[in-house]
C-alpha cells in the first residue's frame, strides 16, 4: 500500500474486506504510528507491516501494489512498484501533470508489462442503476458531485471527472463515443462543463471545499434526480440511491465493487485491457476539457 492517507485508507479497508491478512503500508516519510492511525477496525486475524524502504518491500514480496500516492508523484511510482510487483492498483486519476501530455503518458504506462487497473468505482454505480432503472434512452445527465478534497481551480476536475466521465459513459451503454465540448467554467472551489456525449448533454458540476465534513453525490437521468447516501456501519459503508425524494434504490458500496472484482480479475485479461482502454479515453477527454 503506497500512500495510506485520504483514499489510501479506504483501499486498506476494502483489503481487509476482500480477506487480505498481510498488508504492508508504505508512505512518503516514516511514521512509526502509522498503523495506529489507520481508521479502520482492526483484528487479530490482519497483519500490518509498517514499511520503511524499497528493501524491505521487496523482502515483503506484494503480490498486489495499491497505489494511491498523490498524482504528481503517481507515475514515477508505477515505474517503480512496477518492477517489485506484477499486479498494480491505481487511484484515480492514472496519472496528470499539468501542461502535459497526460494521454501519451498513459499509454506509455500501459504498455508496461504489469497487470495495471486504475479504481473507477462510478462504473460500478452506474452499472447498477442502469441494471436496477432499465431507461431506454438518456438525453441528458446533471452529475454533481461536492467533496472535501484541497485541490483548488483546475486541480478540482482532475480529481473529480474521472468520476463524471465513468459514470457516464457506463449508464449511456456505449463502447465508442464521440463527444464535443460545449462550455468549460472554472472557479477556485468549482468546476463546471458541459459536454455532449453521442448525443447525450451531460452538465457536470464539480466543487471541492476542505471545510467540508462529508462528500455529497447527486446526478439526474433525464428527469429523475437522485441522492446517494452513505451509512458507515463499522468497517463497512452502505449505499442508498435515494429517486426523486422518496424512492430508495439498495445499491452496493461502488467503491468496495469495483476494488474487490479488480482484485479478482488481475488475471482476467480482457478485464484488464477494458480497463486500460476505459482510462486513455477518460485521460484524452479529461485532458481536453481542462485545456479548454
């Protein structure tokens, strides 16, 4: 585990779900506390290993590397860990510098011989509304979407549209899309857009404000809006969609979905390579959008 602050904590807790019982932790600086600050219920049955270099990783033998390191430093870590482990676990996004070409870079990365698969959890969650509302057509999508997150201006969509963009793409059920940018507003705590995609208008609205205490996810389908509320019931978070104020959609955790089946399909070839070929187009979009 390379990075165990913000997201990186909850991959431990989805390691620790998905029945992982040696975990090495691994950081920036050495912090001789750092498993004690893990927020996490702990057992007996989970080992913790508090790494302090690349030797002792090595002797760790990781068969799997969870990545989540903050961006700037994302690809010279993939580069690395590349060489210690075969199979990586990328946060979002892959990779981005500003006032780079994120999208050669990423496919520079994907040619890697590791098994890479970048966390996108809003497939999931799309998936499962598609499943569950069975709508025919979409013709347009609002996605907002306010965090806690410190990223400020520009920085604010490179950490929230691959969630927008994901999420999209899944629901609109298509392999190929075409697309065209239509607006692009930028604030310093939001970020604004609105892009068709085959078609479809897509509106996104993205905000982050480290004030905040609690992430806030709402999209509309057309017509139809819909909350997402999480309920943390001690090592694990619930999900309900809740429709149009009164209907309540069950739905599994996105991020414990798509974590854990990626832990299962390191192997599985074509699940690999859709996911690689998922993240290029979110990258080539994404970087359009925010040189706009």
């Amino acid at each position: 585990m390379v990075g165990t602050q913000g997201i990186g904590q909850a991959h431990v807790r989805e390691f620790t779900n998905f029945g992982i019982n040696k975990i090495g932790l691994f950081g920036k600086k050495f912090d001789k506390n750092r498993i004690k600050k893990l927020k996490i219920e702990k057992t007996n049955l989970i080992k913790f290993f508090n790494l302090r270099n690349f030797s002792e990783i090595r002797k760790f033998k990781p068969k799997v590397v969870s990545i989540c390191s903050p961006t700037k430093l994302r690809s010279q870590h993939i580069h690395n860990f590349s060489k210690i482990s075969k199979n990586l676990l990328i946060e979002k996004p892959l990779i981005w510098k500003n006032n780079f070409n994120n999208y050669d870079e990423a496919k520079k990365v994907f040619k890697l011989k590791n098994n890479l698969i970048v966390n996108l959890p809003m497939i999931s969650l799309a998936s499962q509304i598609s499943a569950k509302e069975q709508i025919k057509k979409i013709n347009k999508i609002n996605f907002d979407y306010y965090t806690n997150g410190k990223n400020t201006f520009k920085n604010i969509p490179v950490d929230l549209l691959p969630h927008a963009l994901s999420f999209c793409i899944t629901i609109l059920k298509k392999n190929v899309i075409s697309y065209k940018i239509a607006q692009v507003k930028q604030k310093k705590l939001s970020w604004n857009c609105i892009i068709y995609l085959n078609n479809c208008k897509c509106h996104f609205r993205l905000r982050q404000n480290k004030e905040k205490k609690t992430s806030k996810l709402t999209f509309k389908l057309n017509n139809n809006r819909y909350f997402r509320k999480q309920i943390k019931i001690k090592n694990i978070y619930k999900n309900l969609i809740i429709k149009n104020k009164k209907q309540i959609i069950k739905v599994k955790n996105p991020m414990t979905e798509y974590i854990l089946k990626s832990l299962k399909n390191f192997n599985n070839k074509e699940y690999v390579s859709h996911n690689n070929k998922f993240v290029l187009l979110i990258t080539k979009i994404s970087q359009e959008l925010i040189n706009y």
